[in-house]
C-alpha cells in the first residue's frame, strides 16, 4: 500500500501564495487542510497590518519628501560649485598654455615696405653729407632740395629764404 | 506550469518614464509609501525607514541617467531600497559588540508595533495576536529568507519582482521562500501547540 505524502513546502509555500493545489491530497488530508487554513490566516492579515502600521499622516510624507528636495537641492549646489570649479580651472589652463606657447615662438615685427626711393634718397644724402668735395657743393645743396621736397617744411622754407636772397 | 508563484511581470514603462529632474518630485509623491513601507518592513525601524526612504530617493536621484526603463520604476527604487537595507543591517551587526554592552539584545529593535486595529475587540485582539506571531517567527528567519518571505506575504509582490528587486534567479528566490514557508509553519505548529 502506497503511504501518501503530505504537502510538500514547495507546495505549500504554492498554495499559500494563491496558487492551485497540484494534486488532489489537500481534499482528502485533514492536517494539511488545517495547516493551509492556518497558515493562511496568518499571513492574510500581514498586508493590512503592514499599512496600517505604515499609514502615516499626511504632513509625514510632505515633511519626507521637502527633506529629500533639500537633500537634493544641496547636492545639486554642490554639483554646480564643482562644475563651476572644474570649468574655471580648465580655463586657467588653456590660457596659460596658450600664454606659453605664444612665449615660446620668436616675436616677428612687422616688415616695412621697402621704399626704393626713399632708400635712394637716404644713400645720396648719406653721401653728401659725407666728406664732400667742394666741386660737388651745388649737388649737395640740390640733394638737400629734394630731401626737403619728400620731407617738407624746414628745407622748403630755407630754399625759400635762399631764392628770395638771390632776387 | 504557470501558478501564482509566477505571476507576469508588470508592465514596464517605455524609456526613462518620470525620470527627468523636474518632475522627480512627481517620482518621490507615487512611490515614497511603498519604499518606505518595504523599508520598514526590512528594517523594522520607522526612523531609520524614514532616513533610508530619503536616501533612496537621493541616490536614485544621482543615478536617474542609468535607469533606462528595463524593469519597473517601482522595482528600481524598491531594488536601491533594498541594497541600502542591506548595508544598514550590515552595519547594525558591525555595531552588535558596541551594543553588546549595556544595551541589552540587538532583537528588541525587532519588535514592530502594530497599531490598534479599529473595531470588533475580541476578533481584532485574536488576530493582533496571530500576527505578532508571524511577525516574531518571520524575525528569527535568515536575512534573506525574512526579506523574500515579508516581500511576498506583507508587501504581496509577485515573485519575478522580488528576484528583480533582490538582484536573484527566480528559482533561487522560490527556494528561499519555500525553506522560509516551512520554517514559519513549524515555528507556527510549535507556538500553537505550547
């Protein structure tokens, strides 16, 4: 004769959590019967009891949920400092890399146009004004004619004076 | 076979759903009961259901970028909740040898008090009692037997949430609840019969 087994946990642990029996011994055992009901009953008030030891009033959850907005608005402050910190910092760097490597290359000065003219003109006074025979003393005054011409005022002024003498 | 014990999962929300900075206090507002109550129930401390609850918030707060709707909302706070539970107890016991001392049996904060019931005296009074029972047997269990047995039985989530929430296979969770199932009946039996 085959000896029936009673509920196993699996079961059992299946049936209390709402499922259907697997086999049909819960209908024919008394004890597993009265250990299902009992179980059940006890677990069945679990759920409500948990709620209601948790049904808090309402200025509860308001007072939790401006503690976790706090919470949150610090850290984000927080956050922002940082990031703030971080940017102003990664800023200083670049600009001093930059300063750096500017430092580093040679300095190049803008290169004036050469004026042929104005470079003939400095070589002729140059030469005039250098130990000049006197034969060559009328090509030195007219040496400083042109000079004055390109430069303006004093010569022109002085070749001025000079014709007016000659009058 | 499908039985009651694999409940389908529910439904999941489509991407990122409600985790924007802006309407995180819309998040705080639909699930800071749950979280609580579920941290209560794992820690069985109001105050300290109250601090975990904000630091729930704040670190699912910190880490919104990472949820991408592949689980529920609810199953993702529940999942940060559950994790900061598990330090909190972690730490507790750290502290059992200070506590040692002077402050009597670490047990006592185990004791959760149930409000009182509202009418019909003698009934509510018998299954006050009943409860407290169960209540006390579901204490002596093994951390992880306890936390699986009061998510199904008192929080009354299917169990494919509570291996989503507890980071287990579902046949390991359904192991920890059956050996939790039996030791509660012949904790039960033995408290009956007494």
């Amino acid at each position: 004769m085959e000896i029936e087994k009673h509920l196993s946990d699996e079961e059992l642990a299946n049936l209390l959590a709402g499922g259907n029996p697997q086999s049909n011994h819960l209908e024919r055992c008394k004890s597993c019967q009265l250990d299902v009901s009992f179980l059940r009953a006890s677990l069945s008030s679990m759920p409500e009891a948990i709620r209601s030891a948790t049904d808090l009033p309402h200025f509860f959850w308001q007072r939790q949920r401006a503690a976790i907005q706090s919470r949150i608005a610090v850290q984000e402050a927080s956050r922002r400092s940082w990031a703030g910190l971080v940017w102003a910092s990664a800023a200083s760097l670049i600009l001093i890399a930059a300063l750096f490597l500017n430092g580093a290359k040679s300095p190049s000065r803008p290169q004036a146009q050469a004026d042929p003219d104005q470079d003939l003109l400095l070589a002729v006074e140059y030469a005039v004004q250098s130990d000049v025979p006197e034969s060559l003393a009328p090509a030195a005054l007219l040496a400083e004619d042109i000079r004055s011409a390109v430069e303006g005022s004093p010569a022109t002024s002085r070749h001025q004076k000079e014709k007016a003498n000659e009058n | 076979m499908a039985t009651a014990l694999t409940t389908t999962l529910e439904s999941r929300p489509t991407a990122r759903q409600g985790l924007e900075a802006e309407d995180f206090d819309n998040v705080v507002r639909q699930h800071q009961r749950q979280v609580y109550r579920v941290l209560f129930l794992l820690t069985h401390n109001a105050e300290t259901a109250d601090t975990l609850t904000q630091e729930t918030f704040l670190r699912a707060y910190q880490s919104r970028a990472s949820f991408r709707g592949e689980c529920a909302l609810n199953t993702w706070l529940l999942r940060i909740a559950a994790n900061l539970a598990q330090d909190h107890g972690r730490n507790r016991r750290a502290g059992f040898w200070k506590r040692l001392v002077g402050f009597g049996d670490d047990t006592t904060q185990a004791q959760v008090e149930f409000p009182d019931p509202l009418p019909s005296p003698e009934r509510v009074l018998l299954a006050r009692k009943e409860l407290e029972a169960v209540w006390k047997t579901a204490m002596s269990l093994p951390a992880r037997q306890r936390t699986i047995f009061l998510l199904r039985f008192a929080e009354e989530m299917s169990l494919p949430e509570i291996a989503d929430v507890m980071g287990l296979r579902m046949g390991s969770v359904k192991t920890h609840l059956f050996r939790a199932v039996s030791s509660v009946r012949d904790k039960l039996k033995e408290q009956r019969w007494r």
